[in-house]
C-alpha cells in the first residue's frame, strides 16, 4: 500500500543531506555506469574481430614457404621451400573429403602494368575459380576467373573497385577495356569488393597463366583452402586444427622439412585465430565484469555506511517511535526504504546515461578491432536490478540495527 507520509519522510532526509545524498547516489551511479561501458567495448572488441574475420572465410586455412630452421637428412638449414602444382593437386586428392573450395595462388612480379599511356602500379595474383569464396570477394560487375580462363590459359583479368575509381574514372565500365602486362594483352573482364579496400588494389589473373606466361613455371606461392561448415564453434576448431595439422605434415614430407620445424611450411587457420582472439575477449570480460562489480560493490557499502549515519542521526526519533508503539517491522520497513530508494534511482540513472552514450557514440566509433560498442538491455537491466537488491541488503544491517534501539537509551541520546 502506498504510503505518503513514509515517501515525505525520505524526501525530507534527502534534503537535509542533500550533499551527502548526491554523493552516495553519484558513487552508485558511476559503478553502473562504468560497467556498461566496459561491457559495451568488450562486446564492440568482439564485433570488430568478428568483422576482420569475415573479411575471408571463417573456415580459411592458408599455407606457403619459407626457408628451413633445422638441418634434417643430410639437408642444411636456410634451405627455401617451394611449392608447385603437384603440391596443390595431391593435397586436394588426399583431403577431399575435408575440403569445401581450393584455390592455389601465384604473385607475379617484376612486370610493367599499363592502361594505354598510364603506367599502374598494382598487385598482379593468379588464382583458381574458387579463389572468390575463400578469400571473400563479391564482383559487382562482369565476372570473376572460370575454370575455362584456366584450361585455356586466358588472357583475362579482374579488377578491384578502387582500381576501377582509379584508373577508369573516363570510362562507363572497365569491363571490356585492355591493360598490358609486360606487351601481353589482358582484356578485363569484372570488377570485384572486398571488405578490407587495400585488397581493392589486386588484379586477379587465371593462376595458369601466371605460372606459364609470366614464372615459366609451375611455381606456387600460397596454397589456399576452406573446409565444410559444421554444427558449432568448437566442432570448427577441432576440424581446422586437424586438417592444418596434416597438410603441415603432408607438405613437409613432400620437401623434406623436419618434423619439428616451425619454419619451412607455415599453416595458418582463420578458425584457430578466432579461437584464440575470442578467447582474449571472453577474458577481457571478465575483467571488466570484475572491474564494474568492484566499482558497484564500493557504491553499495557507501549506501550501507550512509544508512548507518542516518540510524545513528536519528536514534532518538526511532526512540519516540517505539514509545509511540511504532513496531520493529515498520522501522526496519522505513530505513530499507530508503536505502532501495537512492539504490534504484542512482542505479537507473546511471544505466540510462550509459545506454545513452553507447547508442549516440557507438554506431560513430571506429578504432582497430572496435566496432560498433554496445551491450544488451536485458543484461544492463538484470544487473541494476541485482543493484537495488544489493541496495536492499546493504540497508539492511542499518536497519536491524534501528529495530534493536532500546527507547529509554534512545531519549537520552542527544
């Protein structure tokens, strides 16, 4: 039932202390308040790795060479690995079953890129048909490297965006339109996105032509693969760590690189990656979790230690209460009231300023890794309620203590 004369009783020990009432509320108020924002970069964190993940398939395994560590059957160290063809097709008939699209890569380097009397200077990559969907790529025009363009060691290329707002602003479409790659004519034939725009600076060219036309061999630079998406996140882990785990172990027989050597034949999984940044995220959480609590924790002891004064300024008006026949029951009553009362109102007031900044400042950030902070609703409100709970407990000691005021001691308190 509500009850006026008890809310004008509160109000009334607010304004006295109106100082001191500010204070106990701010020191809650932050404590929220610095908990929702670290829970709304933390979640940011994890969207921005989200986002630098998405940029290539989650389930993206990578390999290449580099030179030897360890001498290993007669072989010295410093020995520089390199891959061919044979590598990428055995690998693909060995791992068939765990492989969703394969691509391998050829850089090519030291030529004269030329749009009629513009020089360029830009990537030049041969890579397979399937090479859009592990690396991410969208074409927004035309179309990307076939299978055909293989066989037939096509003269074709596709650009990225940021070359076409380069180099083709004079032009309705750069599809159709030539380059020259070192005298030999390349007609382009589509326009590609990626979600990072430094990789907007690639031509993509069959991969057979650029180990024919312009290595003179059958040389690879990187071997690329994703695998089948699968029920959940652990299931995906173990699945990339034991794929990358035997094509290590095939390529390294393949060129005879010991064992033990972590140079030579280097794997990357974009799943264990994102396992292991994940896992830096969850524990930031934590922390941050254990940096609000703490904050709050402070706030309510402040609320308890208040509460404590106010029994103390008041013991002799609860005295004259009891003689009125006032019971225990409504004096412990009056004392949590006002306890849960500065509790819930500094507490909400701090979810609000916080929720108000994560939505204004949120959508704005844009730092590495960061991405779009924010933190849901329901977990910031179950927390302010657990806090007026909090509240309620710590006015509680206060409270009992009220209740156990003896009236003939309480008249005589001055």
């Amino acid at each position: 039932m509500f009850d006026i004369e008890r809310w004008q009783e509160i109000f009334d020990t607010i304004r006295k202390n109106k100082l001191r009432t500010f204070l106990t509320g701010l020191s809650v108020a932050s404590g929220i308040f610095i908990l929702v924002i670290l829970l709304g970069f933390g979640q940011g964190m994890r969207n921005g790795i989200e986002h630098e993940f998405k940029q290539d398939a989650t389930t993206s395994i990578w390999a290449w060479p580099e030179a030897t560590s360890k001498a290993y059957k007669g072989l010295n160290p410093g020995r520089r690995i390199q891959f061919k063809s044979n590598d990428f097709e055995t690998a693909g008939r060995m791992f068939k079953e765990d492989i969703e699209y394969e691509s391998p890569r050829a850089f090519v380097r030291g030529v004269n890129i030329n749009y009629g009397n513009e020089a360029l200077v830009y990537s030049i990559q041969g890579v397979s048909s399937e090479f859009q969907f592990i690396e991410g790529v969208s074409t927004i025009e035309g179309r990307f490297v076939n299978y055909k363009d293989e066989i037939s060691l096509g003269k074709v290329a596709v650009i990225g965006k940021k070359i076409k707002e380069d180099v083709f602003k004079e032009v309705e479409t750069p599809v159709g339109e030539s380059i020259d790659i070192s005298g030999i004519r390349f007609t382009i034939i589509g326009v590609f996105v990626e979600q990072n725009e430094r990789e907007e600076e690639r031509i993509y060219i069959p991969v057979t032509t650029a180990q024919r036309v312009f290595n003179g061999d059958d040389k690879l630079n990187t071997l690329t693969y994703t695998l089948p998406p699968v029920e959940n996140f652990d299931q995906a882990v173990a699945q990339a760590v034991a794929f990358k785990d035997n094509l290590r172990k095939f390529l390294k027989e393949e060129h005879i690189v010991a064992p033990d050597d972590e140079s030579g034949v280097r794997v990357w999984s974009a799943m264990e990656e994102a396992k292991r940044y994940y896992g830096i995220t969850n524990n930031m959480k934590i922390f941050f979790w254990f940096v609000g609590v703490c904050t709050i924790i402070a706030g309510v002891v402040g609320v308890s230690n208040i509460m404590l004064i106010v029994v103390k300024e008041r013991t002799r008006e609860i005295g004259i209460r009891k003689a009125l026949g006032a019971k225990p029951w409504s004096i412990v009553g009056m004392i949590l009231h006002e306890s849960i009362f500065v509790t819930a109102i500094s507490g909400f007031t701090g979810l609000i300023f916080s929720m108000l900044l994560l939505e204004i400042v949120g959508p704005h950030v844009q730092i590495d890794y960061i991405v779009n902070p924010s933190v849901n609703f329901n977990v910031a409100f179950t927390t302010v309620l657990v806090l007026v709970f909090a509240g309620a407990i710590a006015g509680l000691v206060p409270a009992l203590r009220a209740a156990r005021v003896q009236v003939i001691e309480s008249l005589r308190d001055e």
